[in-house]
C-alpha cells in the first residue's frame, strides 16, 4: 500500500501497542504496512507540532527507576590503571586524575554489611517549601546533611561516618552544583599539586604516587558506573569540603535551548559536528510563557525516507544533549507529517548549525561561529552540487547602545586634575544592555547631577555646562538622546569632546578641543566660558536596531553585493514586532549557491550589519541555522 500524503501522529495514541508512550517519547503504530517500491525517492517533512508547555523545574533522570541520589558506604571498586609506569607526563596523568573511573556494580551484594540508600525526586513542580520537605526527609536516615535555603542546596558530611554520595546529573544541573565545588577547593589543589610533582617515571616515585592515591578519594569527584548508567560520585569524609549549590530561580522552568524532532525513519542529517536523525531542530519564543506552543513549518524540510516498510513511526522531542524534555503531565503532544515522492535523481540533505559553543571552537558567539563536521563531506567533481538557507533562528533583541566600553561612556576632567588633590574626575559606562529610555536617562542624570543638570523625556531639554576641564561624551549615547548635534562635522565620530576655560588661569595645552590663540612665544588655546548642548525630545532606543542583516558562509562562491565580492548566503529582514522575542524565519524561496570547494571540514557563519559589523544581540538565546544541500541534475 502506498503511503498516505499527510499522517497524523499523537502521544496518546497506540497505548494498547505501545503502553509506555509520554509526552516527549511515542510511536504509533500504522493501520496498515506502507511498502516503498525500489529505488523510489520518498521524502517527509514536519508540517506542524504541538506540545505542552507544562515544563518541569526540576529535572529527573529519563529512566524513572533512577534515583536522583544515592549514599553509601560499600566498597566501591576504584580503578588504578592509570598509575601505571606508561603514565609519565604531567598531561596524562592529569587527565587520569580527573577522569578516575569508579565501578560500584562489581561491590554490590559484596559486602552485606554496607548502607547504600536511593532517592527520588518526583515528578512534580517544586517550590522551595516542598523542597526543604524533600531534604528534611533525607536527613532523617542520618548519613548525610542536607539544606535547602535561600535557593541554594547545601550538602554536608556526616561527622562521625564517611560515605559516598552518587548523584545524578539531571540533579547537579538543577540545583547548578558544578564539578568546581567538588574537585577544586583549596585542599584539592594543593593535594592535586604534589600527586602531579611525583612524577619522574621512577619505581619510588610511583609507589608514592599509588600511596597517595588511597587518599585521593577524600577530595576526588569522579564516576560510578550504577544500574546501567553513569553518575558523578563524590566520597565525603571529615576532611571533605561541604558541597555547594548555586543559586536556582525556582519559578525557571526547564526550556530547552534547541528543540531536536527525532525519529528512525529517516536518514542521518548532520547536527553541528555529529550525525543526527532529527526532522528540524528549532526553538519557540518560551518567553512567552504559553500553556501549549503549537509551530506551523511554512517551508518544512525535506528530508529521505531510510525505511522501505513502514509498519509505525517513532517520534522523540529532545534538548541540545538529547535529553528527553522536561515534560510535566498535560496535553498530548501531535505532530503532523508529510511525504512526497521526489525525482529520484535530486539528491538533498541537511546540515544543521547552532551559535554555541563547542570543543573545537570555543569562542562562538550568535554572530560568529564555526562548526567542524563529523566528517569530511566530499562532493562530485561535476560541481553540480549547492547550498541554500532555508531557515534561520534568532533572537529579535538587539544591543541598544552597540560598541566598546568606551563608545558608551562619558567623562569630564578638571585642569587641575593632576595638581589639585581635591578636584575629582566624573567617569560613566552606560549599560549596554539598556533596553528603555527611562533607564538611560537615570544613568545620564546620575553623571549630570555634578553639574547640576537634569535630561527629562517629555520635554526639549538644553544642558548647559560651566565647570573648567574638558568633556567627553559618547556620540552613540547622544544620538540615541536626540542631541541636536552636527554629528558628520565630528573629526572624531566616536566621541564629542568640549572644553571649557578656567577664567582664574592660563593654561598651555595640546588638546585640541579649543581654538588655538598664537603668541610670539608659544601657542595657547581659547576655551569658551560655558558649552550648550540642545536636545530635540525625539529620544529613541530602536535608533541602532538594524531593519537587515546579512548572512555570510565560507563554503560558497562570492556574489556581488555593494559593489564588492562576498562570501554571502542571504539578506535577512527583522522584524519590527516588540512581542517577537525569538524568530524562527523560513524562506519560501530557496536561493541555491555554488559551492567554493568540494571537500567541506567546517562550516563557519557571521551574521552582520549593511557596514559589515557583526550583529550585537541583547540576550543569549542561540542562533540556529538549517542548510540544505542539493544536487538536481
């Protein structure tokens, strides 16, 4: 039987088949089995999904026979084979050190003697009453001390009994309790240090080593392998440093940064700098704080079938880590799925690329970032091969005060500044991160105050300044105030600087912020008593919001673009909308550029303005790129 153009799908369909389904997990099994003949090319694309936005803020393990934690005293199995002799650099066995590997199910059953304690957090949403509950009750079996307060997780070791304490990590980035809490105190570094300075490849020098490695574990932070899986483990003694949390916003619900549709039938796609089985990957605005977000795909990706029967079809929403999401029971999730028979001979795939940063790159920001592929991706000599952009994901909040630290701040120097003890310099740097004009104008009229000035929003505002020193103010801060200002005659279009002159003394001096005044015998500068500075009232904090911006790639062949050759895959319009946080911008036309090589490693994108600046986001939210590549001959 032929497959159907359009198939439904829902997690709380097929139950009697597949009992175990949830919300972020679920197949559903097909009325009939849909056969593919030979060598036919069907392609499926996600044309819609809805999901519940009942998200958890307290993160379990997928595995709901897990434990959150476990405490133990029983023999846990440590593995010393990286004390070998072979281990004779620093390097190696610094990674030995911090990769110390523990086996705790080779112990299990070994000692009947021993304690070993699981804890589950449930599947709920916490606050930090029914948390502080969930420690005291942990604390009632006397092994170790748990505190939760002020957001803050406190665990403490016990005075009288040494223990381990596995945790999982869904529960180390909940409550942000980071392997520097663990593994660098004080006491760490300094028993770190002399393990690492015992180090000569010598018999004695690795007895001593091995000598100290027993005591290793009362500072170390490593793994145990528990019940199929891998936890953190850290063994507390008297001498141990009590772990700490960070603080957590209880009220922050788990949202991911990047949302990965997964399912087996299809082929691999590439994910940044590995292979994936994801139909898109993307990001709604979850500022928006919906009950349910629902997503229409106006131009959905086609991606091939791998499958030649089709008898049920898997479906899997997962984070950037491929972590199920976090998912509190509610409304069923529904996905909507389209295939389409394609020419046989059109060949197309996916490359998926996202702003953050990786192993391979770690300085990658939303406007520049480079991602190496899990492969080489080799193309035909015919050259027939091309990339278009086909979608882009971006967060719709620019930079309002855009530049350097010093193109945002403003200063007055006295003359006298280096002579006169009590004369003060005034010095500002505005937030970069201003978002409204009532805020820029409270850090404005903070620097004002010494001069006794005031900037108003509902009204023309003139500044008049008389105090004796030179001036130096911020071009982009007064644009944005509607200075009324001839900001092109500016020598320097950074900075407008003025000086005013001290009646009571002459002065020699080599700034040019005042008129110069010849003498026979040396060169003065006339200052004028008192600088005025006019405002219009026409303040605007969307003056440096770019209306464009315009992707560009390393892998394709230069187009023409102001006059010049550049490397660009597409110009992009943004929206003016102040309620779209996050955009998710599908092109209906798919512009195909030739590719510059054959053979790509790595894929690198910047994303600037129409000077050739990269773009300046205002918040963290990761760029996300879709690249399809084509042969149609």
């Amino acid at each position: 039987m032929s497959i159907p153009k359009t198939v439904y799908l829902i997690s709380n369909g097929s139950t009697l088949s597949f009992p175990k389904n949830t919300l972020t997990q679920f197949v559903n099994k097909l009325p009939s089995i849909f056969e593919l003949e030979k060598d036919e090319n069907i392609q499926v694309s996600l044309e819609s999904i809805g999901f519940s936005g009942n998200f958890r803020n307290v993160a379990l393990p997928e595995n709901s026979a897990l434990p959150s934690f476990v405490i133990t005293n029983c023999d846990v199995q440590k593995d010393r084979s990286c004390l070998s002799e072979k281990v004779k650099t620093a390097a190696k066995l610094e990674g030995c050190l911090d990769t110390v590997d523990f086996d705790y199910s080779k112990s299990e059953g070994s000692n009947p003697s021993c304690v070993k304690k699981e804890y589950f957090l449930k599947d709920m949403w916490y606050n930090e009453s029914n948390l502080k509950t969930f420690f005291d009750q942990c604390n009632e079996d006397n092994l170790l001390n748990f505190k939760f307060e002020n957001n803050k997780i406190h665990i403490d070791r016990n005075p009288d009994k040494d223990y381990w304490l596995f945790i999982h990590p869904t529960f180390t980035y909940s409550f942000w309790i980071h392997y520097d809490s663990l593994t660098h105190s004080e006491e760490f570094k300094v028993f770190k240090e002399k393990f690492l300075a015992k180090n000569d490849g010598t018999e004695k020098s690795i007895k001593e080593r091995e000598e100290m490695f027993s005591l290793l574990t009362q500072f170390h932070f490593g793994y145990v392998h528990y019940k199929g899986e891998y936890y953190y483990a850290c063994y507390l003694t008297k001498m141990t440093p009590k772990i700490l949390g960070y603080e957590i916003d209880l009220l922050e619900k788990r949202t991911p940064s990047i949302i990965k549709v997964h399912s087996s039938i299809i082929s691999s796609q590439i994910l940044n700098n590995s292979h994936s089985k994801d139909l898109v990957c993307f990001c709604p605005d979850f500022s928006q704080n919906k009950e349910y977000y629902f997503k229409e795909f106006e131009q959905p990706q086609t991606i091939k079938l791998e499958n030649t029967d089709l008898t049920q079809i898997d479906i899997s929403l997962r984070d950037r880590d491929n972590r199920k999401l976090e998912l509190l029971e509610g409304v069923a999730t529904i996905v909507s799925l389209k295939f389409q028979k394609m020419n046989k001979n059109n060949k197309t795939f996916n490359v998926r690329l996202t702003s953050s940063a990786n192993k391979f790159f770690p300085d990658n920001d939303q406007s520049k970032f480079r991602v190496k592929m899990p492969n080489t991706l080799e193309f035909s000599k015919d050259r027939n091969w091309k990339v278009a952009l086909t979608s882009i994901s971006y967060p719709n909040k620019f930079i309002s005060l855009p530049g350097s630290e010093n193109d945002r701040a403003v200063q007055y120097v006295p003359w006298d500044i280096k002579t006169n003890p009590e004369a003060k310099r005034q010095l500002a740097f505005f937030d970069r991160d201003t978002t409204n004009i009532e805020s820029l104008l409270t850090q404005m009229n903070e620097f004002l105050e010494f001069f006794e000035q005031k900037l108003t929003k509902t009204e023309d505002n003139i500044l008049t300044f008389s105090k004796p020193g030179l001036y130096f103010f911020s071009v982009n801060v007064l644009k944005v105030l509607g200075a009324d200002i001839d900001f092109d005659s500016l020598t320097d279009k950074k900075v407008y600087k003025f000086a005013i002159a001290d009646l009571t003394k002459a002065y020699t001096l080599s700034n040019k912020t005042c008129n110069v005044v010849s003498t026979d015998t040396e060169k003065k500068f006339d200052c004028p008593k008192e600088h005025v500075i006019k405002f219009k009232g026409s303040m605007n904090m969307d003056l440096f919001r770019p209306d464009y911006f315009i992707t560009y790639c390393n892998i394709v062949e230069a187009t023409i673009i102001g006059g010049e050759y550049n490397n660009i895959l597409r110009v992009i319009p943004i929206s003016k909308n102040e309620n779209d946080n996050y955009i998710i911008h599908e092109f209906k036309n798919k512009n195909y550029i030739p590719l510059l090589n054959t053979e790509i490693s790595e894929i690198e994108i910047n994303i600037r303005s129409h000077d050739g600046g990269l773009i300046e986001f205002a918040s963290n939210e990761m760029v996300i790129v879709n690249l399809e590549f084509a042969n149609t001959d």
